[in-house]
C-alpha cells in the first residue's frame, strides 16, 4: 500500500524527499504551501478568493494566486479519494499544527489512514555529518519541518505513528474553530491555537526602526527572530512595514513596492 508523506513548504518537501531516498523508500511527497497562522481562514476549504485576496495584497503580486490555492485544495481532493497511509510531518509551529489539523479534517471519515512524524526542537541536535551544515535553533523553541535536514528528518522516520480516532476528531474540531474565528493570525501557545491580530507584530518593527535610516531588511530580520507564538516570514514582515508607511507611521527612502531594497526610519 502507497504511503504519502505531506509537509507545510517546498524547504520541507524537498529534504523528506531526499531522506526517503537515502532509506530506499519509493513514497510521495505532497508539499501544502499556505502559511495558514496568518490571514483569513473562514471560506479556505469552499472558496479561494477571500485567502488569494490576502496574500495578492501581502505580496504586492499579480500572480494568479486563485489558481495556486484551488491546485491545492485538489490535493486534498486526491489524499480523501486515496486509499494510501498518509504521514504528516509537523514541528511545534502554528502553522505546521495548522496543516495538522488541515489535513485531519478533511481525513476524519477516514482515520484508519492518518499518522503522523512528531518534530521538536530537540530533534536539531541529531547528528548529521560535515556535508549538512548543523541546523540552529531558535530561541523560542519553535520548529517548522523545513527546519531539518535530510538526515535528521532520516531519523525520524521510524517514529511515525498513527493517530488515534479520538485525536482525529479534535484536531478536525479545532480546524473548524479556527476557522469559525477567522483571526488576523493563530499564535501556538502551550500547544494550543489562540487568535491575533497584527498589533505586537508592528509595535515591534517600530520599536527595531530608529529615528536613522536603516534598511528595511535589516528591520524585518530582527523581527523574525523575535517570539509571536508563530514564525513571522519575511513576506509578513515586509508587507507589515508597507502598511506603517502608508499609515504614516514610518518613512520610508525608496518605493514601497520595492520595500526589501529601501531603507526605514520612524
């Protein structure tokens, strides 16, 4: 019987693929490519619009982002039609847990095929040799499967382990109550989901811009590194920069579409 292993990223995907190689194991992997701690929830398995809207204004893009999520959405299309065993791979990130509770929803009817391959911040200590750089930890604690390298993510993989009919279910439940609160974001606190809005996210670019021009890039690395209980991308943190300067709340030297290459001061 087929197994299907299922990651949140392409970083992800493409290091399971190569520690499924290295076991001899002939196994798909199926990369979901939304960071669901962030933006709008509500209609994500009915409708497309409402997170390709989001992340169109996030990423300042005209890529058909409709297309992107309802390619998706066909994924988990074919893993409820499949008869395979489905592995999802998650760390203790709000949105690697989201993609849990995701793909356990839409699993329910079928647990019998569901289990999963559990990642800490303590699996970053697993030794791998000088071809693979050491993977450094954040101070937070929170990890992300694109995190590990292949041969980390190697040994893990005789822990993968189904998940009980009971869990299922509650996973499926807390998808659809995030769902139901459509928060601005979904922070991972003590292993369960709250709402957020963007607030301490920009009180923080604020607090790292100065009254001297710095770059952009330099504000938005420093508040990636910073605890919100998810891991704020660079894509977050630079649309939330566009937002203070149109608000009026930083200056900017440069265009704001270009906001990367521009410098910053309060």
């Amino acid at each position: 019987m087929n197994t299907i292993h299922v990651t949140n990223g392409d970083s992800a995907a493409q290091s399971l693929t190569e520690a499924l190689l290295r076991a001899e194991r002939d196994e798909h992997v199926i990369a979901l490519r939304d960071d669901l701690a962030v933006g709008p929830l509500r209609d994500i398995d009915e409708s497309s619009l409402a997170r390709a809207a989001f992340w169109r204004q996030v990423l300042n893009s005209a890529i058909d982002f409709e297309d992107e999520l309802e390619a998706q959405q066909a994924l988990f299309s074919r893993l409820v039609r499949g008869d395979g065993q489905i592995v999802v791979w998650h760390g203790q990130s709000a949105a690697d847990q989201l993609t849990l509770r995701r793909v356990a929803y839409h699993l329910r009817n079928a647990p019998q095929r569901l289990n999963e391959a559990k990642l800490s911040h303590d699996d970053l200590s697993i030794k791998t040799d000088d071809s693979e750089p050491q993977r450094v930890g954040r101070e937070d604690r929170a990890t992300a499967v694109g995190m590990f390298s292949p041969r980390q993510l190697l040994a893990k993989l005789p822990t993968a382990a189904p998940i009980s009919v009971l869990r299922i279910s509650r996973l499926a439940l807390e998808w659809q109550e995030a769902k139901h609160a459509n928060a601005e974001t979904r922070r991972l606190r003590d292993n369960m989901l709250v709402s957020g809005t963007w607030l301490d996210v920009d009180e923080a670019l604020l607090d790292l811009a100065s009254p001297e021009w710095q770059p952009a890039a330099r504000i938005a690395g420093a508040a990636m590194g910073q605890r919100f209980d998810f891991m704020l991308s660079d894509s977050i943190a630079f649309w939330r920069c566009r937002e203070l300067v149109t608000a009026g709340r930083l200056k900017i030297r440069g265009t704001p579409s270009e906001i990367s290459r521009a410098e910053l001061r309060r």
